[in-house]
C-alpha cells in the first residue's frame, strides 16, 4: 500500500474528524501541515465536514515569511480550500508578557487557531462542540516533547508530551491526526504527492532548546544508544497518558464535590476555594494535580514549575491563615479563614 493511502485510512479510521462539523487546520506552509492539509482536503466529502486553514505570520522572519504565507494561500487554492491568513507580533508580546519568542509564538498560534474556530462555528451555524482545531505535530514532535520536558525537569504528567486530542482554552478541542507517523513517513507522503513546502529556517537554530534535540542530542541517542528511540519514547508518552487520564478522573470528580469556583459577570472563572482541611486529606499524588488543574481553570496553562506547586503545597501544610504563594503571571495560593483559595492574576 503506498504511504498516502495509508495515512490517509488512518486518519479516517482514527475518530478524530468531526463528522457533519468543521475543522480549523493549522497551516505553517512546512511538510507537516501540507501533509495533513492534503489528506483532510480529500477527505472533506466522505466526513462531511468543512475545512478551514489558518495561517498566522508571527512577524518575525520578514520577506522569508511572507512568502511561506503566499505558498499558503497558493497551495489552499489549488485544493478549493478556505484560507485565512492573520499577522501577529509575536516578538512584542513575548516581550511584553514576559515569554521567550517560542512559547509566545505557540500562544499566539493556538489563539489565532481559536478566533477562526469561533468565528466559523458562528458564520456556518456548526456548534462549538463539533468544531475542532488541527495540528501537524507527529512522533518525532512527540518524542522531542519527552526529551525536552524531561530535561526541565517536568513532572510525571508531563512525561505523557503531546496526545492525539486535548481541550482548548478557547473551548475547542485540538486534534493531531498524524501523531502516530514519523516525519519521515510524512516527508515521503509529500514526495510521493507531489507537495511542495516550505522550510523554516528557524529550525536550524541551536538557540531553542527543541532544536538541539532534535538536532544534536536524538541523532547520539538513536546512534550509540537506541535506533529505535524516537518509537520508544513516543510509547512512553503513550503508557504516562494512560495514567494521566486516570488522575485527571480523580481530580475533575474532587473539582466537582468540593471545589466552589467564582466567576465574573462575563463567565471567567476568577477564583477557586475549598476548604483547607479536605485539601489535606486527599493523597499526596492528588493534591499537586489538582493544584495545576485548578490554575488551568482560571486561565494559567503554561509555565507552572514544581517550585511553584512545592510552595502551594507548603502553605498548606502550615495551615496559617495569610500565607501566599506566588505562581506565575500573578495568580496566587492563599491560605485565608480555612480555606485555600486559587487566584487568577
């Protein structure tokens, strides 16, 4: 069987695709994104959902971006794809929030991917539920995730990278069709398609951490240690999110029986409490979990160190009335009249 018919069957066959609804691609012009724009283009009528794709210039690459967007917007075209190209400052905002220009670069990303979810699920009439956001990323994007966030130092959770499907903050769920191929898979769907894309030079770079994974330190692993590294530790992920999901029950059933959760007059959860003493008596796996979910909920997603969780954790333990622990971003842990509140920032 050629690798296009292959991929092709498997993203059918996954259950990711909204049948009847409407898909939101992200489109970076890159052999990936092609790749997938390709197989979900031809799948459009036998799923029978709209299609959608989304470029976004983060303002950083000048002419060299302007024209992976031109190539965008040319390979859209010749498929009768929608396409929707938005710029964004991706340098500013990192500066301005304090992020490096890759994780502001992602943020930007995934809410550019959100506002053209909302945006069409209001235009075409599809609820919000039956849309979904699609991203390019594969094994080898997986495995990089392992290695990267086990060298920060990431906690059993995050061991489990990047999975096949994961809610959204801005209320959609994101979908990774081509997760379980390796990029090289990907590369030869291309060539045997015919596909041109287009090559970030970024990711040359040795200044981003991913970039010296992939570059330098799989290469060492697959060549004097593991040949088949990148499947091994994909598996890996595979086996934390099993037991990932497993805690995350755990923790969405304590939400529900004794979290109270405050919301502003607009629906934004603001501030989460529950009384100090049954946060005590849950487990020790529990309590740090909840701690993180719990600032998800109110809107802090990213950058949360064990450092962070250790001083919530802390506080708690003390039981004192007027403790505060800092997180990210300005959101907080309080200990106040016995309960232990989450603030947003």
């Amino acid at each position: 069987m050629k690798i296009s018919d292959e991929m092709r069957n498997a993203v059918k066959r996954s259950g990711l695709l909204p049948y009847g609804g409407a898909v939101v691609l992200g489109l970076s012009g890159g052999a990936d994104s092609c790749c997938l724009l390709d197989i979900l283009s031809g799948l459009q009528g036998a799923a029978d959902f709209q299609l959608l794709a989304v470029h976004l210039n983060h303002g950083i690459r000048g002419a060299a971006a302007e024209e992976d967007a031109q190539h965008c917007r040319e390979i859209c075209a010749a498929m009768d794809v929608r396409f929707s190209l938005l710029d964004a400052d991706v340098p500013g905002y990192a500066k301005s929030a304090g992020l490096t220009v890759e994780e502001a670069g992602r943020l930007a990303r995934y809410e550019a991917f959100s506002q053209e979810a909302r945006e069409l699920s209001a235009r075409s009439g599809v609820p919000a539920a039956r849309v979904k956001i699609a991203v390019a990323h594969n094994l080898n994007d997986r495995a990089e995730t392992v290695l990267m966030r086990l060298i920060r130092g990431t906690g059993p959770d995050g061991l489990a990278s990047i999975g096949a499907r994961r809610a959204d903050m801005g209320g959609f769920e994101i979908i990774r069709p081509l997760l379980s191929f390796s990029r090289e898979e990907i590369e030869a769907y291309c060539q045997e398609k015919n596909l041109t894309y287009c090559t970030d030079e970024t990711n040359e770079e040795d200044t981003y951490l991913r970039n010296r994974i992939r570059m330098e330190l799989l290469p060492l692993l697959k060549e004097r240690y593991n040949e088949n590294i990148v499947e091994g530790l994909a598996r890996y992920a595979g086996a934390a999110a099993q037991d990932r999901a497993y805690f995350e029950d755990i923790v969405t059933q304590v939400i529900a029986d004794k979290v109270h959760i405050e919301r502003d007059p607009e629906g934004l959860a603001v501030r989460a409490r529950m009384p100090l003493p049954q946060f005590e008596a849950l487990d020790a796996a529990i309590k740090p979990r909840l701690i993180r979910a719990l600032f998800f909920a109110l809107g802090l997603t990213q950058d949360i160190a064990a450092v962070h969780v250790e001083g919530a954790l802390k506080i708690a333990a003390g039981g004192t009335g007027g403790k505060v622990a800092q997180f990210p971003r300005g959101y907080e842990v309080r200990i106040r009249q016995g309960q232990i509140e989450f603030l947003r920032g």
